[in-house]
C-alpha cells in the first residue's frame, strides 16, 4: 500500500472515530430535519389498562393514547411513555375508590392542579364531569414514575395522567438523590385460600 493511500485510510478512519464518538450521523441524513410526529391514535383496549392499574377495579370501557414524547430524538437511551386514558368503570367503584379519602375539586384548564386533557380526547369526556382528585390515590392506586387520577362519581369516569406505568408487582430501580440505587420490591400477594 503507498504512503498515500494509507494516509487516506487513516484520515477516513479518524473521521469515522470522530463521527461515532461525537454522536454525528455522516451523511445527508444528518441535515434532514426530524418530521413533526403525528397525534397518537386512540386506543379502546382496556385490557393494557386493566392489568396496570388493577386497583381500580373492573374497566367497562375506556379510550386512550400513549405518547412518547422523546422518540424522535436522535441520543441513543430509554424513551418514556405518557399515557393519557380516560376510563369507565363498573358502577358504584368510584364511589368506593374515594370513600375513604379526602378528596379535592378540580376542573380542567392549563393551571396548576387542573386537569389537561388532550385534545383527540375531549369528545369522551362526560358532559358536566364535576372532577375529583387527591395525591393519595394518585400514588396507592397507580405505579408508575409519575401519575394523577382524576375521579367524576356521577359517570363512574376516571382520568388518568401518568408516565411510564408499570406492573402492579414488577420491580422498579430507581438512582436516589446520591447516585446510590434503590431496588424497590413490592410485597407478594397473599395467598388465595
């Protein structure tokens, strides 16, 4: 090989090293810009739901979509998943989900505290939903990295808002404050007699 065909092979090589290392993609695509993602479809499955959320009970219908906001990034790494759900349940669970449980007034809108539902959503919205929540269910109910509930008791509708839900009895690592890991294990059910 001549001197200068092995010069072009490293600079070549160095490039691809650069390339890599960097995060660069060589080539056209990487001056192409990321296509707006399109609104998520509405999904009428409720058993997704059901086997994450079995605390509420019986789902007897529900509509909702799934987004997951950082897809269309070009970094390498766990994308979350936000679910937006609204969700009819048998009739009187409610009632019994929020017995037990102070409960506060909210009403949908962009400030804090309010419920923001989406847009491909409102159309199954209850008409005259008079809105409920309280932080306690938001986190005996669901388990996810963040979540809230949102109760109408005269339809029997919930409203969930949550980030990455898991399994009621998966286990989750979560790095605490000081970079240190915590293994968070639920405890096994009791056995069925």
């Amino acid at each position: 090989m001549t001197d200068h065909k092995r010069s072009l092979v490293r600079v070549s090589a160095l490039l691809l090293a650069a390339a890599v290392a960097t995060g660069c993609a060589v080539g056209p695509a990487a001056d192409a810009k990321a296509k707006p993602s399109k609104a998520p479809e509405i999904d009428t499955d409720t058993e997704p739901l059901a086997t994450r959320l079995p605390k509420l009970g019986r789902i007897v219908s529900a509509h909702w979509q799934q987004k997951a906001p950082g897809a269309d990034s070009r970094v390498p790494g766990p994308t979350d998943h936000h679910v937006s759900a609204l969700m009819k349940l048998a009739p009187g669970s409610v009632a019994a989900l929020t017995a037990s449980t102070q409960m506060q007034p909210a009403a949908v809108g962009t400030e804090p505290e309010s419920i923001s539902i989406p847009t491909e959503l409102t159309e199954f919205v209850p008409a005259g939903a008079q809105w409920v929540h309280s932080r306690v269910l938001d986190e005996s109910l669901v388990r996810a990295d963040s979540a809230e509930l949102y109760f109408d008791p005269a339809s029997d509708t919930v409203y969930l808002s949550a980030t990455n839900v898991h399994l009621p009895n998966a286990v989750t690592v979560h790095v605490g404050p000081d970079g240190n890991q915590v293994t968070i294990t639920p405890t096994p059910p009791a056995p069925t007699p």
